[in-house]
C-alpha cells in the first residue's frame, strides 16, 4: 500500500452534461481526498503536453481539440493506492468494454467521450498533475477517515 496523488480529469462532455458532481461524489463516497480542484480551460500546448504519449495515432488530434473544445474541471485526489483505485472506477478507456457500476460504464456510450482521465501510474500522476497545477494549488488534509477504511 502507498499513499498517492493521482490526476483526475472531468472532462468537457462531463463539464456539459452536468456530471462533475456525481464524479466528484463517488471520489468522496469511496473515502479519497480532494487536494486540488479547479475549472478551466486547457490550451492546445498544455493539451498535447498532457497527451503526448499519444501523438501520432490516429485520435490524437481530435482528443486535443475535444479536450480543448471547453471547460473541464481538474482535481488531485489523495488516498492509498488512489492511482490504481481511479482507474478502477473509470472503467475501460470504451465505455462498452467498461465494467457496470464504472464511470465509464454508467454515464458514457463512445470512447471519444468517456467523461474522466485518471493517471495511469503513480509516475504518470506526477508528470500529469505538475501540467495542471501549481504547488501552491494543493492543500494539505488529514485522512482520519483512514480509521475507517485502511487496516
Ligand atoms: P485512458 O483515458 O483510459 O487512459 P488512453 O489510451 O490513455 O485511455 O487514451 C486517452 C484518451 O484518448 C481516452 O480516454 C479516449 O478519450 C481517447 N481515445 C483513446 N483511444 C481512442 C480511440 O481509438 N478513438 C477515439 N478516442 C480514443
Ligand atoms: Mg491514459
């Protein structure tokens, strides 16, 4: 077990479609901390920097102007293990391949609009969250909860 910080991106469809608080809700519910979180828009630089793993494939340049195409809401979420456990509550990158009760699964129908980014590694989240925030940005909070939920 490690304690992490991990990105998570709501994205513009999930800024749209009214979504941020149930995503938001089900991060708090599952007893993750919230340590920086803001509403922006994201530049194409910034954009292709977050997804540059990516460039060169075939999606690459409609995820950046889909990315781009309005605001998202950025937050840096705190907990044991929280990189793995993210993504396991994102589903599938293909919302039909996602498991139900994801994310993913519950709210999207198409790949190119699966709602959320989760970081894929513990050093991925380092990189990713770095693009997004400040060091300023964060606050520290205490995880008493973890009385409940870590042995
Ligand atoms: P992830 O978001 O589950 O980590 P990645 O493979 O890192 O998935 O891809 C980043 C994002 O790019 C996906 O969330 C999805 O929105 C988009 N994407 C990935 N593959 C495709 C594709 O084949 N068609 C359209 N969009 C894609
Ligand atoms: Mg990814």
């Amino acid at each position: 077990m490690a304690l992490q910080q991990t990105l998570v991106l709501c994205k513009p469809d999930a800024v749209s479609r009214g979504l941020v608080g149930e995503i938001v809700r089900r991060l708090e519910a599952r007893g993750y901390l919230i340590v920086a979180m803001k509403l922006m828009q994201l530049d194409g630089e910034r954009a292709r920097k977050h997804y540059g793993e990516h460039a060169g494939k075939p999606f690459f340049n409609g995820l950046v102007e889909f990315i781009t195409s309005g605001p998202l809401v950025a937050l840096a979420v705190e907990g044991e293990d929280v990189v793995e456990g993210v993504r396991q509550m994102m589903g599938a990158t293909n919302p039909l391949q996602a498991a139900p009760g994801t994310i993913r699964a519950d709210f999207a129908q198409q790949i190119g609009r699966n709602l959320v980014h989760g970081s894929d590694s513990a050093d991925s989240a380092r990189r990713e969250l770095d693009i997004f925030f400040e060091a300023k940005e964060f606050v520290s909070r205490k995880h008493d909860l973890n009385r409940w939920l870590v042995e």
